[in-house]
C-alpha cells in the first residue's frame, strides 16, 4: 500500500500514472493517436494554472505549453525548456494503472501477484536492484506497466514549478514547460509550435536511473517489407506455387542475428524485427534499424534492400519490396555543438551529490527532433528502471532527488 507521508513529487507521480494515456501504433496518422491523452493534458494544464504559470495551453494535438517568469534580475537571461512526454507504451498492458510502494530489501522484487503466481525480477536480470536495496520503490501491481516512463518526467517538472511557484526568489531564467503527447510512436515534438514555444535551449526529463545524462542517440528508421506470392493448390504446386510467408524466412535469414537487438549494447546498432503476418499469397514484414553512427546505419538499410533484391533475382521477377520510413537522427550531429548545456547538467547533478554518467541513448527521445528543429535539447534521467512493462519501478529517493537536480539545473542559466 501507498507510505503515509508521501512528498509532493510522489504524491504527484501516483496520481499522473493513475490516468491512462496510451499512445497507438495503429492510429499514428492523427496527434494525438489517442484521446485519453487529453485528460493528462487537461490535468497538467490546470494544476500549471493553479501554480500561476503563464500562457497555459492545451493544443489541439495534446501539447501543453506553459511559462514560467524568471527569478527577479534573470528576466533577460534565454528562456529555457523543460518537457516530458504523456503518453506511455503499448508495449505492455496500462489502463487502469494501480501504483504502489514497496520497501525494498534485496532478492526478488515482488510488484504485485497475478492469477496465483508472483510478478517479480530479481538482480540476475536488473544488477541495479542490489545499488536500491532498502529503498522505497514504486511498482504497479503487476498486471501493467508502471507509466514512469515518462510521468516520472512530467511530475518531476511539475514539482519544480511548484517550488518556484512557493518561492519565486529561487534562482532561474524564464522557463517553458511542455508536455508532449505520442513519444512512443515517434511523433514526440513534431507539432510543437517552437518560435511561440520561445526557448533557446531545452532538456528532456525521459531518461533512466538517476545520474544518467544522454546527448546521443540513435539514426532510426522504420522499414516494411512486402512479400508477393502466388497460391495453387498444394497437389499441383511444383514449380508454380510461390509462398510469400517463405520468401519471408529466406530474407529474414540473410540478415546477420549477430545484428538482433537481444545481442548489442553500448554502440552497437540492430535490425529489429517488431512483428510478421503472412499467408501463401501475402506476407508482411515491420522492422525497426537502429545504429549510433550514420554510415553503419545506412549499411543496416542498405543490406535489406540487397537482400530483398537478392531474392527478386532469383525468381526472376520482383516479388520483394523494402519500404524506408526514416524516423529521427542521432541528436549528437547537433548537441555536440553545445558542450555548456553538457557541463551544466553534469554539474547540476554533482553538486546535488548524484554522479553522473554520460552514455548513449538506446532508444530515441523528443530531444533528436527538437534539435534538428533548432532547439538543443540534451535528455536527464528520471530515475526509472524495467521501462516498458509490467516490472518497471522508480526508487521514491531518485523522483526526489531529481527535482532537486532540474531545481540545480536551472540556477546555472541565470
């Protein structure tokens, strides 16, 4: 059960992953995909009223967008952003999201128990939780994901706002606050409005465990391949039936497993198959590539287009295609221009007794768009763990401590 005596930012962030916000791969032609995301949105942008924020908006598309005055005698210093995202994954199951706390002590952490049987990971599988032992952390209850991905972000922000909005003397320049809906599916920043957002710079606050800094991404595209086949009856198929759901599997092993997701780390890019339907007739293929240097990148796309060409080769006729749908760059092309922005989170977690570590992103964040839009935009953790399903936590120390750092962060830009 939720701990008496619960801080703000926690107190926020079970409220915030309690609203269902799921964005949806299947609806991604309209922002926001899903409609729930404006109860988030609404939500916010009353309590940023409440808190004497300025500008407060909801758009039609789900950004909230709101300012903050600066601290007396920074009114001239560059406004800076801080955003999070709204919606959570569909990866893992998350309506109906039912927070709790759970002391932790080591060994199996238990989240919650489903039809009879513990959901549950131990450090085998997260070495992290041997640094967390004695903490608090927050969990669902097992039977979806937790959300802090990114409500861990939004709430942290959030509780910023509110100490300024208790003592308007803390030290920071002029900040804009948004929250962006559709993350997950690659949408993220694309609609925000940035001239009337007005910031010169920006973070992200949707990273992992705490003390994590990330100005480095992946080169991400989104690739499907179609395969055509030609149906007879088995009894009479030989050499005139053509199974697309074969020529599947012929193209599928031409690209090199040393290359799946479940075998690289670090640096080391991947070509991910995300899901395969197929009949004789007709198969169809998504597929995500991800790598950190754009030359490796391009021989990840490259490849699949020789493989399919491969296979049209030798049928003589073409019955494969490669469709490329280019997605976000690695942000460090731009960010790598802007080392203050760097040193200062850096410093922003130091002096708040957190060290800091400055690794790549696996993944994307809103901040690769926003910079190749014009706005730097480096990401902070949040201080979450197990992202993206039903074992994902957050330490109750690392969302506070969090807020201490953004509170930190901004002083540095007066």
């Amino acid at each position: 059960m939720d701990q008496p005596n619960q801080s703000d930012v926690l107190e926020r962030f079970l409220r915030y992953v309690r609203v269902t916000t799921q964005s949806s791969e299947e609806h991604c032609d309209v922002v926001p995909s899903t409609a729930c995301q404006f109860d988030l949105a609404n939500l916010l942008a009353d309590e940023l009223r409440g808190l004497g924020a300025l500008d407060v908006e909801v758009s039609e598309h789900a950004y909230v967008t709101a300012h903050i005055p600066a601290s007396p005698g920074a009114e001239n210093a560059p406004r800076l952003g801080l955003i999070a995202h709204l919606d959570t994954t569909e990866a893992a199951p998350g309506d109906g999201v039912n927070p709790h706390v759970v002391h932790y002590e080591g060994g199996d952490l238990v989240c919650g128990v489903v039809d009879g049987k513990e959901v549950s990971i131990n450090p085998s599988k997260i070495p992290a939780l041997d640094e967390v032992a004695g903490e608090d952390l927050v969990c669902s209850d097992g039977t979806t994901l937790l959300g802090a991905d990114d409500k861990a972000g939004v709430a942290e922000i959030m509780e910023l706002v509110a100490r300024i909005s208790q003592d308007p003397l803390l030290p920071h320049p002029p900040l804009g606050i948004c929250f962006c809906p559709d993350e997950e599916i690659g949408h993220g920043a694309e609609l925000l409005d940035i001239p009337a957002f007005g910031c010169a710079f920006a973070y992200t606050v949707d990273g992992g465990p705490i003390g994590e800094l990330e100005y480095e991404c992946f080169n991400a595209a989104d690739v499907t391949v179609s395969f055509e086949g030609f149906s007879i009856h088995p009894g009479d198929a030989k050499n005139r039936m053509v199974n697309a759901s074969n020529l599947f599997v012929e193209f599928h092993t031409m690209l090199p497993a040393v290359e799946r997701p479940e075998h690289t780390e670090g640096y080391e890019g991947f070509i991910h198959l995300c899901g395969i339907s197929g009949t004789v007739t007709h198969a169809t293929a998504r597929y995500i590539v991800r790598d950190h240097d754009a030359e490796r990148f391009q021989q990840k796309l490259d490849m699949m287009e020789r493989a399919a060409g491969f296979v049209n080769d030798r049928l003589g006729e073409e019955r494969v295609s490669v469709e490329i749908k280019p997605q976000y760059r690695n942000m460090a092309e731009v960010v790598a221009g802007y080392p203050e922005l760097i040193d200062r989170a850096r410093n922003a977690f130091e002096t708040t007794g957190v060290p800091c570590r400055i690794i790549p992103i696996r993944g994307g964040t809103d901040g690769a768009q926003l910079s190749f839009r014009g706005l730097p935009c480096p990401n902070l953790a949040t201080g979450a763990y197990c992202c993206h399903g039903v074992n994902e936590f957050i330490p109750v120390s690392s969302l506070e401590k969090m807020v201490d750092v953004l509170q930190a962060l901004v002083a540095q830009f007066i």
